[in-house]
C-alpha cells in the first residue's frame, strides 16, 4: 500500500503546471542572450530555462542528469518568436519522462530544425518593425523635451516579453505540431512580407526627418549667384541626405559592419567638410 501511495505521488508530482511553465519562461527571457559563447550561443539559457520543469518530471538523478546535458547542446535562435520550440520542448520531455516514447534525437531534431526559421521571422518582426516604430516615436517625444522620449522604449520589453510567453505556452500546448502548422500556413509569408515594408516605411520616414544634410557651395552664370543647394532641391528635396543613407546602407552590405569605425568615419567627413566649406 505505501508504495502504491509513492507511485502516485511520483506520478502526481510529474505533472506541469501553467506556473511552470511560466517560470521556465521567465528564466529564458531575462538569461537568453547573458551566458552566450562562440561554442554553444544560447544553450546555457536554453538550458536553465528547462530545470524548473525537468525538476519535476525526473525524479531519478540519473534521467535529470542526461535531460540537462541534452538541452546544453548548441542553440541560436531569435528570443522572443523562437519560443515555440521551448514550449514543444517542454512537451516532448513531458511526454518522455511519462511514456518514454520519444527520442532523444527527436527532442535535439525540433531544436536544431526550426531556430533558423524562426529565428528569421522574428528578426524581421521585432528588430526590423516593431523596435523601429517604437523607438521612432520614443525619438520624436525626446528630440521636443518630452519624458516620454526614456518611457516609451520599455514598450518594447513589454510587448516581446508578453508574445513571446503566449508562443512558449502555444508550443507547450499544442505540441511538435504547433510551429509545422504556423510555418505551413499561407498568412506567415504575407506577415513577414507586410512587417517588411512597414520598416522599410519607417526607415524611410525616420531618414528623411533626422538625416540632415546641405551644401553652402554655388556658382555665378552671366553675374547671377546660383546655389546648388537650390538645384538640388529642385530636382529632389532631401537628395543629399537620401544619398547618405543608401551610401552607409551600401557599407554596412558590402564593405564593413564595424559600426564604431562607421559613426567615427561619419563625424569625421562632417567636421571636415564643414571646414572646407562644402557641407
């Protein structure tokens, strides 16, 4: 009888909760990118994230042993969006420490198979839209004097902190099937494509608006003084600074991405033709 009473106490304690979940979440969100090294990027979080449910699902030291050192292989992924893995992850331990019908292969297949997907999808939607939007608005409240200008960037923690919880308890919920079926879906292609050319929007809005760049330089025709500034303008205003963007845009693809040397290079090329007089 007591040991009938131990085993349903095993199985009991072998149940996840919404609360583990969670906190295994937490973990990977304030750790994902703190203990990255060239060797195994982001496996140490990925691994600390997974204690506090491989904890409760193995009760033998032996099995939490070998769960520990699966999760601390190589993995790289985007932050927020590749959280369904985490959460499919959390599943299919679930599944093995309760039925023992899955691989450990199967587990490091998942992992190894959809960063690189997801990781693309988030990268375009967190770095290149919504980062972009928000921290475009935080801009235009700071350059008025305004406080919200400091405030307005925590959105974006919150915003990613709050998506990527609902992926991760999506993946636990519906399973290895939960990511197949959003990267099989038509509307991730069309999402990806919108969010795109809405940065790309908010790019070009943000460089016209704080790119600032003019020519004092001019030259007489028959006694009349003609700028070329004024010619510029005329055949497109914000030439010159549309210019400038697509020429670091043009470096940062082609030449180099030491952004240091960049900015130092920019400042430079300022300075000095504002003493020659060409700027």
């Amino acid at each position: 009888m007591e040991d009938m009473v131990k085993n349903e106490v095993v199985v009991e304690e072998g149940k996840l909760t919404k609360k583990d979940i969670n906190k295994s979440f937490n973990r990977w969100y304030i750790s994902a990118e703190v203990p990255n090294s060239y060797e195994r990027m982001q496996g140490v979080s990925f691994c600390y994230s997974m204690i506090p449910c491989l904890k409760k699902l193995y009760n033998k030291k032996e099995d939490l042993s070998k769960a520990l050192v699966r999760h601390l292989n190589f993995f790289n992924s985007q932050g927020t969006w590749s959280t369904p893995i985490h959460g499919m992850t959390i599943s299919m331990e679930e599944e093995m420490a309760n039925e023992g019908n899955v691989s450990d292969a199967a587990i490091t297949g998942i992992k190894t198979g959809l960063m690189g997907p997801l990781a693309g999808i988030g990268d375009t939607i967190d770095w290149g839209t919504l980062k972009t939007i928000i921290y475009g608005i935080a801009v235009t409240f700071g350059s008025k004097g305004s406080v919200l200008g400091a405030i307005i960037p925590f959105a974006f923690t919150i915003l990613t902190y709050f998506i990527g919880r609902t992926l991760w308890n999506l993946g636990y919920k519906i399973g290895k099937e939960s990511v197949k079926s959003i990267l099989e879906a038509g509307w991730i292609k069309e999402l990806i494509s919108g969010t795109s050319i809405l940065g790309l929007f908010m790019m070009g809005a943000l460089s016209a608006q704080y790119v600032t760049l003019s020519t004092p330089l001019s030259f007489k025709v028959a006694g009349t003084k003609i700028a070329i500034q004024t010619i510029l303008d005329s055949i497109a205003p914000g030439i010159l600074p549309l210019f400038v963007v697509f020429g670091i845009y043009y470096i940062l693809k082609n030449k180099t991405q030491k952004y240091g040397i960049i900015s130092l290079s920019i400042v430079a090329a300022c300075i000095l033709g504002s003493l020659i007089g060409i700027f």
